[in-house]
C-alpha cells in the first residue's frame, strides 16, 4: 500500500470502533464477560448482573437471578399466601400442601418432599452406612 495516502505514516491507524462515540463511554465500548474453568472444560458466562456482578450463561439466567434483588416474587401458592421468584420452587413447596413425598431412601424407605432433604437424611441414616438389598426386610 502506497505511503502517500496516509496522512501521518508513523501514527498508528485508528480502527472504526475509536470514532465511535461510544469509545469515551468505556462502560458501553466494553463487553461484559467471565470465563469460568469447571473441570478442565471452559465455559463462557457473559451476562453480567450490574447489582452484584454475577455471571449467568444466558439472558434468561440473569434476568431470573435480578428477582432477587428487586424482590418481584411472580410465582404465587394458591393454598397459601407464599410466592417464590422460581416456578420450581412453588412446585416444590406445594408439596408441603399435597404431602406428597416422591424421594425415597434405599436403604431404610423413609420418604422426602424434597430431593436436597433426601440427600442431606442419606449423609446421617445408619440404614445407610452398610449396603442392603433393596428387598430385604429391616428387623426392628
């Protein structure tokens, strides 16, 4: 390319995004993203929330997560006066209601409304701590 073109051959050349008028704004010129390593994999988050800066992998993600800070519960219990920022978590609770207790221990049969209640009753059950064929019998 003929030197002559450019003014200033020694000045660098300016790319399109510096006569944006963005480029004296860096909150708006700057894209937003974490990159977050889980297991040797990478995984690339880049929906920011301005309140606290968490990273959400989708747009549904985050504006889901922003509830929590305006306190908008949308999900409302029709037994109750109860709502919730999550249609899960509704589901969930309105098991408190039915009775309905879906998760059960292998071991001693004892029954859970919810799985992380599951979980938490296996890390302490004794029924737990030797195997037992799922058919036998406790004696008690």
């Amino acid at each position: 390319a003929p030197q002559s073109l450019r003014q200033d051959p020694d000045k660098p050349r300016a790319r399109k995004d510096d006569d944006a008028p963005e480029a004296s704004n860096p909150k708006k010129s700057m894209k937003k993203m974490v990159v977050i390593e889980q297991n040797g994999s990478f995984q690339l988050k880049n929906f920011i929330c301005d309140h606290c800066f968490g990273a959400f992998r989708s747009s549904y993600h985050l504006k889901r997560h922003i509830l929590i800070h305006t306190g908008e519960k949308p999900f409302e219990c029709d037994m109750c006066d109860m709502r919730f920022i999550q249609k899960y978590h509704l589901e969930r609770h309105k098991r408190v209601h039915s009775g309905e207790k879906p998760y059960q221990c292998e071991r001693c049969m004892q029954s859970f409304s919810r799985t992380d209640r599951l979980l938490r009753h296996k890390r302490m059950c004794q029924g737990c701590q030797t195997k037992t064929p799922p058919d036998s019998q406790l004696l008690l």
